[in-house]
C-alpha cells in the first residue's frame, strides 16, 4: 500500500509538477478578483476539476505502462491498488481545496468577499472535487482507462440530461420540500462524502471481479 | 513443503483452454514451462499471482492458496513477467525505494550490486531503457528481497546472447541455497537445458508432459531411420518425426526400440519440437 502510493507520488511529480504553478496563478487571480464574479469562481473551479481528474489520468498512466499488472506481484492486493488511487485523489484534492478555503477566508476577513459567499464556494468546491472522481473512478476500475473514460463521459452527459430534464419538468420549484440552510449545508456535505466513500466500495468490488 | 502445487488448474479465453493441469514443484528445484506461443504459460503464471482467476482447481503456492491475498506469499515471491511494467517516468533510485516500501527485506546493496552487475543504466527514466534493460532491471529486483521462490515469464527474452548467459547463471546462483526454487517458462529452451531440474511441455493449454530433465534426456532419443523400419517399431515407441531429404528422424522411447538399434540422444529442443509435431505416419 505504502509501496504504491510512493509509486503515485512520482507519478503526480513527474507529470502534474506544473499543477503547482497553475495552482498558484490560479489562487493570486482569485484573489485579486476578490472571488466573487466569474473569473473568482472559474479558476478555483478549474484547478478542483483537474485536481479531481488525476486519479484517473494516474490510472491511464499505470495500464500505459503495464504497473497495474507489475503492481499485482508486489505483497498488495487489489484492494490497496484502489485504495490508493482514491488516497492519492483525496491527497492532491485537499492540496488544491484547503489553500482555496483559506483564500477565501482571507478575502473573507479582509471584507472583500462575504462569509455566506466563502461557505458557498467552498462547498461547491468540495462537492465538484469528490463527486467528478467518485463517479469516473469506478468506471476505469471496471472497464479499463479507454473504454472508462468513454462510459464516464456518457454517463456524465446522461446525468446532465437527467437532472436538467427533471428540473424542467417540475411546474413550480413551490412543491419542493422546504429545507433549512443548515440541513442543506450538512446534505450539501454529506451526500458527496458519502458518494466518494461508495464509490471506493464499488470500485473495490469492480477491480476485484475485473480479469486484466 | 512444494513451492507450487496445481490441482485441475482450467481457464478459457474464447477457443483458448487451459488445462486441466497438474503441476507440482518441488522446494528447492527449478521447473521449465516449455510450450509456442499460446500454449497456457503465461495463463498459468498469472493464476498463480492471483492476476487471473481460475474457471476451476486449486493452486497453492509457498503452501498459501492462490486467491486476492497473497501478500506473505508475495514477500517470499520474485516475480518478472514477460513484460517488465515499473512506472514509465521513474528511475532506479526511484524504483528501488518503492520496492522497499513494498518488501520487508529489501536489500538495497544488492540491488545497487545487480545494476552494476548488469551494467544498467540508473540515469535513465524505465521507459528509455531497452527491453533488455528493462528485463534486467525487473530480474535484478526480483533477486534482491531475499525472495524464496522466482517466478519468471519469459525473463531472457530480449536479451543477447551474453547478458543471457549472465542471467542465467544469476538463477543457478539463486538455487544454490536448498530452500530455493524457480518457475520459469522460455522460448529459448536452451537456457532451460542449462537451468532445470524438471521439464513441463505445454502445447495448445494442455500438458504433455512434465518429467525430471535427466530422466526426459535418458528415457528419449533421436533414431535415423527410414519409413519402413519405423513402421515396423511397437505401437508408442515413436512419438513424432521430422523427414529429412536423406532420412527420417524419429523420437523414440529408448526401452520400446530393439536392442542394438543406435539411438542418439536428444536435446529438450529437439524433444518439444518433435512432440508438438506428434505425427509418425
């Protein structure tokens, strides 16, 4: 486990080490756009996509090179394969959401952006970080990185579909249940954690089935 | 205790089936998996690992069942498939450290010994280096966690002909300590005459047979004859045949052919070619 998640670390440094740079520009345009028109929110939503997506682009990386197999003579089992993956995903999505969180703190104490704004964004953040690799993840476990990312791309355009038809559908958004803001901040939370701790179970179940 | 056990071991891929095979590798020996291209070695390897999982029968290797955790087992396993796959962008250094992480008795010495030895180059990401290179750079990790039994897919393919000879006697040397043993399938059944305790042919995912190489080498033999005086050998006695413009070659059992009869011995090559042919009409 220890051995693979080295493994991933050379694997981020050697191909993402300029994620780094993007990382900061993209913080110092935040900050002097105060976060809150649209390119305050475009970058750090940017940089929590790409973030988001280096599990999967480590994956690719591994069957490129054949170490999904190699890594099957180590003393690891399949289970700590996925286990890493999801680790190395967590790793490199609190490097980008906790500098950004306390940027907006920053902008939040210095008055140029509102408290309700910094929880906002942050949570938005949190939610685009965990739910893009709980959902594409999986589906590379399942099916390999090339026939993954297509079945993840479809999925994601059903989902979009999905969820813009059913608002559409709705005559008034009235017969909605009611909800407080703090129930909503918490589900807002919640149901990503969740999603991302479900998607490790199934990914888990998937690679252990899978035949390489 | 056996290095490997394989009990009724079977797999199909589409047309392809394997087994049902029966292998047993005895602690401190080394067995060779002869068979061409598509014949059940590497299927048979990666069962093993636990990489693929079997249709039906049991396997143990190190006295572990095969299965998805096999990671004491694996302590005690080197392994070098066919094709090395350590990350593309990483050195020596960098690969070195993270079979430290992985194995509790990593010796980094060694290691540093072996790419010496074998004249690697530690400045180059994996991906630049040759296939060779490549090989030898998973043969040299496979041989520095004091691992008790090695397990290798067509390790000395790509290699020339004298790194070859070197690799090889890395083996032998590996099987110098009694508690030591090897599974390795080849092309290049030459290096396996060098190498092996025991011989097993595998042809079209079936075994054909699996004997001790002294005793293959003692029990067959190589008969220059013509068509009728192989007509006239008892039924088994000839279990394959190569014409000549000049002659017939056949492979014969040396107790099922007339005393006095002049039979040649026959190289492991020679043994599977002849075999794998099987005709003696």
């Amino acid at each position: 486990m220890k051995a693979l998640f080295l493994a991933d670390l050379y694997q981020l440094w050697i191909n993402f080490k300029f994620y780094g740079l993007f990382l900061i520009v993209a913080m110092g345009i935040t900050a002097f756009s105060s976060g809150d028109n649209n390119l305050g929110t475009f970058f750090p939503m940017y940089a929590v996509f790409m973030c988001s997506m280096m599990g999967m682009s480590l994956l690719q990386l591994d069957e490129g090179s054949r170490w999904n197999i190699c890594a099957q003579t180590l003393p690891c089992t399949r289970r700590d394969q996925v286990t890493g993956k999801y680790a190395i995903t967590m790793a490199s999505f609190a490097a980008t959401w906790i500098p950004f969180v306390l940027l907006y703190a920053v902008l939040a104490v210095l008055g140029r952006m509102t408290w309700q704004m910094m929880a906002v964004q942050s949570v938005l953040l949190l939610i685009m970080g965990l739910l893009a690799p709980a959902v594409s993840l999986p589906t590379l476990f399942r099916w390999g990185s090339a026939k993954g990312r297509v079945i993840y791309i479809a999925m994601v355009i059903l989902m979009a579909a999905g969820v813009g038809g059913a608002l559409a559908g709705l005559a008034s958004l009235d017969h909605l249940p009611e909800l407080s803001m703090p129930l909503l901040a918490v589900l807002a939370v919640a149901v990503p954690v969740v999603l991302f701790i479900g998607s490790w179970a199934l990914s888990v179940r998937w690679y252990e089935k899978r035949e390489l | 205790m056996n290095a490997i056990e394989i009990k009724g071991l079977k797999k199909t891929y589409g047309d392809f089936h394997l087994g049902p095979l029966d292998l047993t590798l005895p602690a401190g020996c080394i067995m060779g998996l002869v068979g061409e291209n598509g014949a059940g070695k590497s299927t048979t390897i990666r069962a093993l690992l636990g990489i693929i999982k079997p249709d039906a029968g049991t396997a143990s290797v190190l006295g572990a069942p095969i299965g998805p955790d096999m990671r004491q087992a694996k302590q005690d396993m080197g392994v070098v498939l066919d094709e090395v796959g350590f990350p593309a962008g990483l050195r020596a250094g960098q690969i070195a450290k993270i079979m430290a992480a992985a194995y509790k008795n990593w010796d980094q010495s060694l290691f540093e010994k072996y790419l010496r030895d074998l004249d690697i180059p530690t400045d180059k990401k994996f991906s630049a280096l040759s296939r060779g290179n490549r090989m030898k750079m998973g043969i040299a990790a496979a041989l520095s966690h004091d691992a008790k039994l090695l397990i290798l897919d067509e390790p000395t393919g790509g290699l020339d002909p004298v790194v070859r000879d070197e690799v090889v006697d890395l083996f032998s040397d590996f099987t110098r300590d009694p508690g030591h043993s090897i599974l390795i399938s080849s092309h290049i059944v030459s290096d396996l005459e060098k190498l092996c305790d025991y011989i097993a042919f595998l042809h079209k995912g079936r075994l054909l047979l699996c004997e001790e190489k002294d005793r293959l080498l003692e029990e067959y033999g190589i008969l220059q004859c013509g068509q009728a005086f192989l007509d006239g050998l008892p039924a088994g006695a000839a279990l394959g045949k190569r014409v000549t413009p000049y002659h017939i070659e056949a492979l014969v059992r040396r107790d099922a052919v007339p005393a006095g009869t002049e039979v040649q011995p026959v190289t492991i090559e020679e043994l599977f070619v002849l075999l794998v042919k099987g005709d003696t009409q």
